[in-house]
C-alpha cells in the first residue's frame, strides 16, 4: 500500500491558490490599465470618494498599492500552490514488513524498527508521529495524505482483548 495526496486537501488549497491569482491578475490590471487611464475627477471620484490633492501623487501612489496588493497575492498563490506540490513529492509505501519513501528519509524503515508512537493528536486531528530506533521521525497527516489511516492501524498499538473474568 502507499501513501497518495488527499484529493480534497489538494482541491482545496489549489482552489485559494487560484483565487490569489485571479486576485493578482485583478490588482496587476487596475494598477496597469485602469487607474492611468482614468482622468482627475473620475479617480478622485471613485478612488479617493472625493479627497483633494496633488493627483499625480495620489495616483501614482494608488497605482504601485495596486502592485503590492498583487505582489502579495501572488506571493500567497505561489507559495500554497508549492505546499500542495511539496505534499505531492512526499511518498511512503508499506508491505507487511517494512516501509519505505521520502517520509522515512529513502531508506526502508521495519516494522520492528518503531521504538515509539506519539498518538496524542490522533483522535482529534488525525496526526501521528512514529519514531524509529535510528532517530527517524515520521509524521502522518490524514489530512495531507490519503492512505495514513490503513498505516496507523498497523503501527498503533491494539488494545488488549479483554476476558470474560473480569465480571
């Protein structure tokens, strides 16, 4: 078996990731095309809702807002759109033994091998944290990674059966 990026996860932040961009394409038009277009009374109009002042400056500095807004969307975009990449690159695969991918560093980690398992924010958040006899760190996210659910059934511990003496 083996790890695969959440669908829904993915949807989710490619779909923010491209509203930043519309949003960039929407500043990065205004600051280019729009507001040098406009002539002193319809800025002053629509943009500054009736200000005074020298309007050279004022459009000047309403047009490079317009490129910071857009710098930082697009900024936002790129950098969610790399997280979702970045979970993407991320593999594990299991068999009964072993697992193996670039969460245990490329080099196969046993079954045997997990000296420990931090299941705190299991229930709640889906998280878990396994860690190896070597000084490995794993973390698997349900919310990053489709598959880590049938993983941790196999790592977590399984309670033990209880008997019938104890009525």
């Amino acid at each position: 078996m083996k790890l695969t990026l959440n669908r829904e996860y993915a949807l989710r932040h490619l779909g923010v990731a491209v509203l930043f961009l519309g949003l960039c394409c929407w500043f990065l038009y205004d600051g280019a095309i729009t507001y040098p277009k406009m002539d002193d009374a319809t800025f002053s109009e629509q943009i500054l809702h009736g200000r005074q002042g020298d309007f050279d400056k004022l459009k000047k500095d309403a047009i490079n807002r317009q490129y910071q807004f857009a710098g930082i969307c697009g900024i936002a975009a790129i950098l969610i759109a790399v997280g979702v990449g970045r979970c993407r690159l991320q593999t594990l695969e299991w068999d009964d033994t072993q697992m193996c991918g670039s969460l245990t560093g490329g080099k196969p980690l046993a079954f045997a091998d997990v000296s420990g398992v931090d299941d705190r924010r299991w229930e709640k958040k889906g998280i878990l944290v396994v860690y190896a006899k070597d000084g490995r760190r794993l973390t698997l996210d349900t919310w990053h990674h489709a598959g880590a659910k049938e993983l941790a059934e196999r790592i977590l511990p399984r309670p033990a059966a209880s008997s019938g003496a104890d009525a």
